[in-house]
C-alpha cells in the first residue's frame, strides 16, 4: 500500500497462494435445496395436524404439546390481527420471561406477517429504548408485572389480557421475503446495531441444521442462551422437524449444578452454551447430549 498508494484496494493482494486455494476450498462447502417458500409457522402447522400430541416446547415447568400450540398460536394471532392492529410489516417487542409463551407469540405473529423484537429483561431502560425506536416497533408484549414496571412511550400488551382459547383457522399469510424478526448485536462497541432476519434465512438456517444433526420427531434441543442473541436462532429449525425445544430456566442458567441435572435425565441432540459453561459440562460423562456447541468468548 505504502509503495503504491494510487492502486485499487481490489488490486493489492495480501494472501500467498496456498492461503487462497484453502479459502477457495473452505468456501466451496455443502449445497442443499432451500425451500424457497419456507415459512416456519406453516411447516410447524403441518407437524401440529399430523402429530398434535408430541411436545414443542418445555420450559421446565409447563410441557406444549405441537397441537396445542397450534391452536393457542391461532387464537393469539387472529385476537392480534383484529384487536391491536398488527399485521403484515408490524415490527413487535417481546419482553418476555424464559418459559413457552416467547415462542407462542413467535409463532403467532409469523402467521400475520409481522416481525419479532427479542428483548432481553436484564438490559438496561435506555437500551431498550434505543432497540424500540431503531426497529420501529408498535408495541411491546410482556406480562402484567413487567408491564407495571415500565414506562415508555409506546402500547404495551400484556399476555394475560389475550385471547388464547378461541377455536379459530388463521391463514399464514406471511411471505418467504418479509420479516421473521428484527435482532440486535450486543452493543460492546457501542450502541447495538439492528438486524433484519427474514423467513428465507430461516429457511437455510433449517437446511443447515438438518444436515448438521439429523433431527428427528420428538428429539430434545436445549435453549440456554439469552432469546436476544443470535445463538438462541439455531432453535427456530427444531419446530420445523417436530422436535422439542426445552428451555432452561434462569435457575437453572445460575446454577450449573442444575443444568448438569436436567441433562443426565433428558436425552438432548444439541444444546449451544458460552465456554466458560460448556467446558466443565463437557467434562461430564454422564451426560445425554449429542452435540455440545460453544459459542461467545474465546475457548482455551
């Protein structure tokens, strides 16, 4: 560069030859056939009609079997639509605790078309704030008591105050190019940046996990990671293949001990965990897990 400070950026070249041809293979990877049409709340109802009873999601306390998400999804979805005025391109807040309601309301605002905002409950107000104002959200969905707590300028609708019981068909009507969800990086370089994650990219993230672990009806994959951070996406697939998602509680997230109970009792396929969580876990020989995945911080 120094010695030829008029050359293009594309014409100075910095790798040996060696280092290109081990990118270009790298590169090359896995092709697949992606559903262009993929939309997870319609492969999640096909499961729901053929196998209503096997379970979607545990949170440790409450067990959802695939049917009957599929029916509460439809209520909350068709009460959002007619009720509170969200619809297709609606960016929606979800401030919500660790138990299966985050992933009904998921699944209930991809059938109408509108996009989810994670919001952790341990950040901070201003950071809140930012993440609202810069994804354009209408509203924020949380619980009653959380709800007393707040104070923004912004509708807030509390899951206890929605329809859940009603026996209604609701059309998908989301497209495989709107938005699935709107995420944000963790701001360590300053404030965090918005992310717009569409249904297509979930459908190559499904393509990608079903090659990576060969996921089956009925197998477990644990949540322990923040709903906010890009880690806890790779659990969206496992309801398109009629597998379990089984969260860890916040306890159960302090408490290593805790955690290392619930995975010698419960056979699980997968489960992503930060390394200094993941390291002594993996030590642990009796575990029923088959792939442990580490992630966020630098491993040793």
């Amino acid at each position: 560069v120094l010695n030829s400070p008029n050359a293009a950026i594309r014409d100075i070249d910095i790798l040996s030859e060696d280092e290109k041809k081990l990118l270009l293979d790298f590169y090359k990877g896995i092709e697949d056939d992606i559903d262009k049409e993929f939309i997870l709340s319609k492969y999640f109802r096909h499961i729901a009609i053929s196998n209503p009873d096997i379970i979607a999601v545990d949170d440790g306390v409450n067990q959802i079997s695939y049917g009957e998400l599929e029916k509460s999804t439809n209520s909350i979805a068709n009460d959002l639509f007619e009720n509170y005025n969200i619809s297709l391109g609606s960016h929606v807040a979800l401030l919500l605790p660790r138990n299966y309601h985050f992933f009904e309301l998921v699944l209930a605002l991809n059938k109408i078309g509108a996009a989810f905002v994670p919001i952790d409950l341990t950040y901070q107000i201003k950071r809140i704030e930012h993440m609202l104002e810069i994804s354009e959200s209408v509203c924020i969905v949380t619980t009653e008591d959380i709800a007393n707590k707040l104070d923004f300028n912004l509708k807030v609708v509390c899951i206890e105050d929605l329809n859940y019981d009603a026996d209604v068909d609701v059309d998908i009507i989301s497209r495989n190019e709107d938005l699935f969800s709107i995420m944000f990086t963790s701001g360590t370089t300053g404030l965090p940046k918005g992310v717009k994650v569409s249904n297509h990219q979930i459908g190559g993230l499904n393509i990608a996990f079903k090659n990576l672990f060969s996921l089956s009806y009925g197998e477990v994959v644990g949540c322990y990671v923040s709903f906010s951070f890009i880690a806890s996406y790779m659990v969206y697939p496992v309801l398109a293949h009629g597998g379990c998602i089984r969260i860890f509680n916040e306890n159960e997230q302090k408490n290593s001990l805790l955690l290392i109970e619930v995975l010698k009792e419960t056979p699980m396929n997968n489960l992503i965990l930060p390394p200094a969580v993941g390291v002594p876990i993996y030590e642990n020989e009796d575990l029923k897990l088959d792939y442990l995945i580490l992630a966020g911080a630098k491993l040793n």
